[in-house]
C-alpha cells in the first residue's frame, strides 16, 4: 500500500506538467466578439482585424525566428493600410501594438480563422478614393 502511494506521488509532477505552447490559446477567439463582427464597428476596426488575421496566417511555428517572421509579415502588411500610423511588434509575446491617424491604439494577437486581411468585411471602404 505504501509502495503505491509513493509511486503515485512520484508520478503526480510528471502528470502536472504542462505545456508552454501558448499560441493555440492566443488564437482561440473563444468567448471573444467574432473578428467580422468587430470588424463591422469602423475603418479602423476593420484593419486591426486584418493585420490579426495576416498575423495569424504567417504562422510557421513557436522558434524565436518563425515568431519573428511572422511579425514582419504583419508589420509589412500593416504598413499598406492607410490609417495605419505606427505598429509595434512583440514577437516572443505574439502582440502587435497599432496606433492609427486617430490616435486610437490597439493591440490585437493572431487571429486564424482561416480567412486573409483582404476578406475582412468593412476593409474596402478604408481604401484611399481612386481619382
């Protein structure tokens, strides 16, 4: 009996321990407000949203360099949208911080829904008039 116990007990930190991979529950837009509905709210909204979502479809995996890539590419893309004054990148925290013509900041973590940046609804209307 006292031989059970202590095995037990030397099994309970191996059964404790837990994953360090954060990325799936940063992702998850469980309990959140759906990004196509956020993105209904404004211009700006609409870009926060599509800079999350290109930030989550430049995953490549969890090493400092994947991480980093992955926030270039949604640096890059965020740099083509027109209210977009500033973006600041935190690879290791999977966080962009976005600060548009407004003043507004947001700080938004990847969204993978599946859908692109340019998919998201409100964003047309944030494109600069043709002429």
């Amino acid at each position: 009996m006292i031989g059970r116990f202590g095995f037990l007990l030397l099994l309970l930190p191996l059964a404790s321990c837990r994953s360090y991979d954060y990325y799936s529950r940063l992702t998850s837009q469980r309990g959140l407000t759906p990004a196509d509905q956020f993105a209904r709210y404004g211009r700006e909204q609409a870009e926060a949203v599509a800079i999350a979502r290109e930030f989550g479809k430049a995953y490549q995996g969890n090493t400092p360099d994947a991480l980093a890539k992955q926030a270039q590419a949604a640096v890059s893309y965020a740099r083509t949208l027109p209210d977009v004054v500033d973006i600041t990148p935190d690879p290791l925290g999977n966080r962009l911080t976005i600060r548009f013509k407004s003043g507004w900041r947001e700080a938004v973590n990847p969204v993978d829904d599946g859908k692109r940046g340019r998919d998201t609804p409100g964003l047309a209307a944030s494109a600069p008039p043709a002429r």
